[in-house]
C-alpha cells in the first residue's frame, strides 16, 4: 500500500472469505489505474480466485504478475470473456473507455466491476443501463472513499444506529497528489471526464449514501485549471453543491494540490451534520497524529474518538460477491451506482457549461 500515491493507493484488509476457494472467479483486465490492486485485494480478501489478467501493454501486465504471481496472462481480452468459470471482470481502464469495457463484459454473461468513474457521458449511462435490462448482469462500481475505507464503513455504522439523528448535509474534501509518471491520457479531460466526474465522483455517492438519497439535484459546481498552463485541458480544481430530494444539502470541493510535506497522498476529510449531533472521519492522515481512519463523533452523550484502522474490515466485497451468485443487491443498488455517476457527470457539464 502506497500511501504517498492516491493512483496506487491499494489498501489491505484482514482476509473475511464469504466464499470457498474457486466458487467464485474473476478477472482482472485493463489496467490504466492503480486502483485495480485494490478491487483485487478487496475481492481476494472476501474470497474470491483471481484466474485471469489481460492488458495490452505488458509491463503493466508484468507489474501486476509480480503482484499476484498465480495469475494467468491471457492473450486477448476474448480469452477470458469467453471463459465460463469467469463469473466477473473487474477493470479500471481509462475512465472515457470504462462503460464500453463493461458492454463487452455483460453481453458476455459476466458482471462487471469497474473502477470509478464509472462513465463519463450520459450516453454512456443510457448504453449501461440498457445492457444491464437486457442482460441482468451487474455494473458495479469502486467507489473506494467510502468502501474502502474503515472510518467511512465505521461512520456509516453509526449513522445507521441513530448515533446523530437524521443527516441533514454533508461536507466533503478530497484533496489528491498529482505526484509524478501520470499518464498523458490523465491530464486531457476528454479521456478522466473532468475533476468533478472522476475524484469528485466519492464525494456525490457518498452524499446519496449517508443521506440516504435516491436522487438529488446539482445546484452549483465548477471546475478550473488554476496551476497547470502547460495542460489546458487539465482541471485541478473542482467544487459542487447537490440537493437531496429529502431535503439534505452537500458540498464538496476536491483538487491536487496535497503538499509535499502530508504524510500521505490526500488529507480526505467527511464531515455528516445530523440533527442530534455530527461526525468527522479524517479518512487518510489525523494531523500530526500519526493514524489513519480516525472518527470523531459528538451527540447528546459528549465527544468521542474513535481510532478505527484495522477493526471495521471492508464488507462490501464479500456483499458483492454473494450478490452475484445470489442475484440480491446488499452491497449497493445499481440504481445508486447509476445515479452517482449520473450526478457526477451532471456536475461536470454544469461546471463546464459555466466555464
């Protein structure tokens, strides 16, 4: 786990297998974002037997070997589409090719687990959505800000205990490194989709998630490029206002402009205001601490700290899995998955209609 780098931040749990070995087995192909490492950890934690791994380029193929030597290279892409004990790819290719990857995926009978952004374009959506009626296969979604990440599993828990009353906003900063060896396709917003679809796209699923919204309306969002000339097609900064249909608010801001001296890659940072109370999680760094995952929680009862690295787990991962072979949606919907990424691309046209 690199904590210096937010594209090759791959966390590591404790192994909670929801499934024996080979029962449930997937794929891994396209691997344009480092965030690949961490679905995979994630699914092998659970349980799941990785067979395959496919990417055109093959020192990103050569890497990933090293990573997990078990795996087997295929050849095309075809190769493990058209495996039958295949039951799920999960890729992280360039986010503008993400949704067309995935049509591949479901017209093959898989379900499709894909970094985020999920997509870039509304049609894109539409094409998904489409698939997903027609096949029944799943497009499901790394949001790893909140799936992820202890403190926001352990913020979550909370909230659903009643622990601050109803939440009534949210307030988010997603702050990234730029760090060096981007690719080119990272900096021309017709490939990541803009700063609000792609980072920005943790902070409005997080939104629907703790507020417990369905759909909501985009007030307000910008984009800008404020420190990098020498790539105009670049944003480094983004912001955005949402509404909830029930009422509650959330703004978020995010860009790349984390310091060389920070610990870590992002100082993220969520804060929920409930109507009895808040809570904060410091997601990757608490300030001259020296932790992580840290939740600070005050209600009715006082203050409270919560260090929670290493204790909570990451359940999404063997809820996804039971979800494929059960065909039952405990993990998360795939309307929310869909109206995440509705949203975020929202946000980014608003920003871009603006600029």
């Amino acid at each position: 786990m690199n904590k210096n780098d937010g594209m090759n931040y791959a966390p590591v749990g404790k192994p909670q297998p929801v499934v024996q070995e080979g029962e449930f087995v997937f794929a891994a192909a396209a691997l344009d974002h480092g965030h690949i490492y961490g679905m995979c950890n994630g699914l092998m934690e659970a349980g799941a037997t990785l067979k395959w791994v496919y990417d055109p380029d093959p020192a990103k193929v050569a890497k990933f070997v090293q990573q997990y030597p078990h795996v087997q290279i295929a050849a095309t892409l075809e190769t493990i589409l058209s495996d039958r004990d295949v039951q799920m790819v999960a890729g992280a290719a360039i986010p503008s090719e993400r949704c067309a990857l995935g049509l591949k995926t479901m017209a093959a009978g898989k379900d499709y687990f894909t970094d985020k952004a999920p997509l870039t374009t509304l049609d894109q959506l539409a094409d998904a959505k489409a698939m997903v009626a027609k096949t029944g296969r799943k497009y499901a979604v790394y949001y790893s800000e909140r799936l992820h990440v202890e403190s926001a599993v352990f913020a979550g828990q909370l909230v659903r205990q009643g622990a601050i009353g109803r939440v009534i906003q949210t307030l988010g900063t997603g702050p990234h490194r730029e760090g060096q060896g981007r690719p080119d396709w990272f900096y021309d917003r017709r490939y990541f989709g803009g700063i609000l679809c792609d980072i920005g796209s943790h902070q409005i699923e997080q939104f629907l998630f703790y507020t417990g919204n369905a759909d909501a309306t985009v007030i307000a969002s910008q984009a800008r490029n404020f420190n990098h000339p020498q790539f105009p097609a670049f944003e480094d900064f983004g912001d955005a206002m949402l509404k909830g249909e029930n009422g509650a608010s959330g703004y978020f801001r995010c860009d790349w402009f984390t310091p060389d001296g920070l610990s870590t890659w992002g100082d993220g940072r969520l804060t929920l205001l409930g109507t009895e109370g808040y809570i904060e999680m410091r997601k990757y760094v608490d300030l001259t601490q020296g932790e992580q995952d840290v939740v600070y929680l005050v209600n009715k009862e006082g203050e409270f700290r919560y260090p929670v690295a290493g204790k909570v787990g990451f359940p999404y991962f063997g809820e996804l899995i039971l979800d494929c072979l059960n065909r039952t949606e405990n993990a998360m919907t795939q309307a929310h998955a869909f109206k995440a990424a509705e949203l975020c691309v929202k946000a980014q046209m608003r920003a871009n209609a603006v600029d």
